[in-house]
C-alpha cells in the first residue's frame, strides 16, 4: 500500500550556465524536530501484528541525532532494533493485544550540516574516469560498491534507461556536470503526478508515461547512473518544506521524500534530487538508504484477523527549531511513502 507526498516546492531555479547556483544559507548548521506518525485502522479486530520498520535516522557526516523516541500502540509484547546490511536501524515489533487501531510514532531531533558541493573536485574526473577508478576498486569499500552498481528489484537497467541515460551521463562529460544535468533533466523531462505510478512501477513504465512522483524519479536517477557504471543509491528521509506566501502550514502536512545519491572515486556519495532540480542541502533530513524503495520502505508487515478492510493515515512534521513552529492545528493529509 502506497501514498505519495505532494512535490516540495522549489523555492528558486537552482541552476546557472553549466552549474549549480550555490546558496550559502541552505548550507548553514540548524536543527529540525520530525514527528512521524502512521495510524492504521481496521474493520474488525486484529489479533496479531508483526512489522519491521525505520523509526531511527542514521547518523551520517551531515547529520547528528541529538534525540530520537518511538513509540508502538498498543504496546508490543516485542520490540527489538537492529542495524541492517545497509546500515540503517531497522526496528520489529509484534503485537498480541487484540486492537483495531495501530499506531507507530516517532519523534526526532537532528542537526544538520550539509556543505555545499565541490564541483571543482567533481570535475576533475570525466563519467568515464569515475567508473573505471570505481571498477578499480582501489581505496573504496568494494562490496558497497558493487551492490549499488547492479540492477535491483525496482532498477532494472533495461534499454530504455541505458537508452535515457546515454545522453546525460557521456563518458567524457565532466562528472561534477554530470550529476547536475542527471537531476535537472528528470526535472524537466517528467510531470510531477500523484496517483500516476506506483511502488511497483517499472523505470520503462516511467519513461513511457514521463510522469511519477519523488521515489519514481530517484529510482530513475540511480538507473541512470547505474547504466553507465556508476554506484547509486536511494535514499529516504524528508525535506523541510514552507507553505506559499500568504498560507499556514497545517499540523501533518509535510511528507517523507527520497532522493538519489552517487559515489565517488574516493568512496564518498553526492547526493541530488532529481524531483526538486538540485543538490541536497541542509534542509534535507535522512532516515536510510539502500538499493531501492524496497529497502527501506518506512514500515510493513503482517496482520491477522476475520476482517477485510483497513484505513491508513499518515502525518509528519518537519519543523525548523529556534524559527518558531509554523504550523496551524486542523486536519492535514499528510501522505508519506507507506
């Protein structure tokens, strides 16, 4: 089961000439609370419910927990937490009580610290160079590396993405150019459409019908890179958002959101939002990554019970500390990937 979050808005064009328009305020230190909540509601009682899902961020270069909390109603005769093959806090629970109401919450404080990204750096190798010192493999984790090199249940590298592909990733375009070109011509090839795609879309699928939503343009991105030997990963987490000029934020309108990320020849990742036509910056907060939507879906699992129908509602806050809170309390539909 699927919902997908409004397109964040894109607060200014973000590129100039054959680069990135670099804006220092988005890459200063601040610190956001996110509150996520997921509430299932169900026809009839459930007797069981086992689920595995991400309640805590990782920690990363950009980014510092400062606080986290979690919390499953009714409260679960188990709750374990361990770190998966990728490295993200994957959490199981399984509850007994009979209930016709399940909710998981979480409550995190963040710090975050993007720096803004070097693309001297970047380009001083080709698309070209990068994948072959990748392939190399010399001074790099090669098994991260080629996991996030080969296909995936929702990457497939069909001709239709080596075909998309070829033209934004040549072999001896400058890489740093690359990586801004791969997102902003996802940006403008494809429509942001709500109920267009689904988690089980295919990438031909969205090429044929160039719309989809943030996880479908992402999957697209690290086809894309993948297509031409180069290790990319998708990530999930969120992204502060800000009403338009005149309008309140309602309390669980923001969404969770995902985005791409590809390594470099020193082993580090350039992370980009193909949905939002730039680079990711210090608004954006990260809840893990893996090969696809799949490894990190925020949460699923199993219930038992005699009925059929079920309800799903999801609310999450991003709010920038010590700016105040900009919300206003009332009925959001605050959608998220589920």
């Amino acid at each position: 089961m699927s919902t997908t979050p409004e397109r964040p808005p894109a607060p200014e064009p973000v590129t100039s000439g054959a680069g990135p328009t670099i804006h220092p305020e988005h890459h200063t230190r601040r610190r956001y609370e996110v509150r996520h909540r997921t509430t299932y509601t169900y026809e009839d009682y459930v007797t069981d419910s086992f689920g595995r899902a991400l309640l805590r961020p990782r920690e990363t270069p950009q980014q510092r927990i400062v606080e986290h909390e979690a919390v499953v109603t009714p409260d679960p005769h188990i709750i374990t937490e361990h770190v998966d093959h990728f490295g993200n806090h994957s959490s199981f629970y399984e509850v007994r009580t009979p209930h016709t109401v399940l909710e998981v919450s979480k409550t995190s404080v963040l710090e975050i610290e993007w720096p803004a990204p070097d693309m001297e750096r970047l380009d001083a190798w080709t698309v070209a160079e990068v994948a072959e010192a990748i392939a190399d493999g010399e001074g790099i984790d090669r098994a991260e590396a080629a996991q996030y090199r080969l296909p995936s249940t929702l990457v497939d590298i069909a001709p239709e993405v080596i075909a998309y592909s070829a033209g934004i990733l040549p072999p001896d375009r400058p890489f740093g150019s690359a990586l801004v070109a791969l997102y902003a011509d996802i940006y403008r090839d494809f429509t942001y459409a709500k109920g267009t795609t689904s988690v089980k879309t295919t990438l031909p699928e969205l090429l044929a019908g160039r719309e989809g939503v943030c996880q479908d343009f992402a999957h697209l991105a690290v086809g894309c890179l993948r297509a031409v030997g180069i290790p990319g990963r998708y990530v999930s987490g969120y992204i502060e958002t800000r009403p338009p000029p005149g309008q309140v934020k309602l309390e669980g309108s923001d969404a969770s959101h995902a985005w791409a990320a590809a390594m470099t020849p020193d082993g580090d990742w350039v992370d980009l939002d193909p949905t939002n036509n730039h680079f990711a910056d210090s608004r954006y907060l990260t809840t893990g990554w893996g090969r696809d939507f799949r490894d990190v879906s925020p949460i699923k699992g199993v219930i038992f019970s005699e009925g059929s129908g079920s309800r799903l509602e999801v609310g999450v806050d991003v709010i920038r500390l010590g700016e105040g809170d900009p919300r206003e309390r009332g009925t959001a539909g605050g959608d998220g990937h589920q």
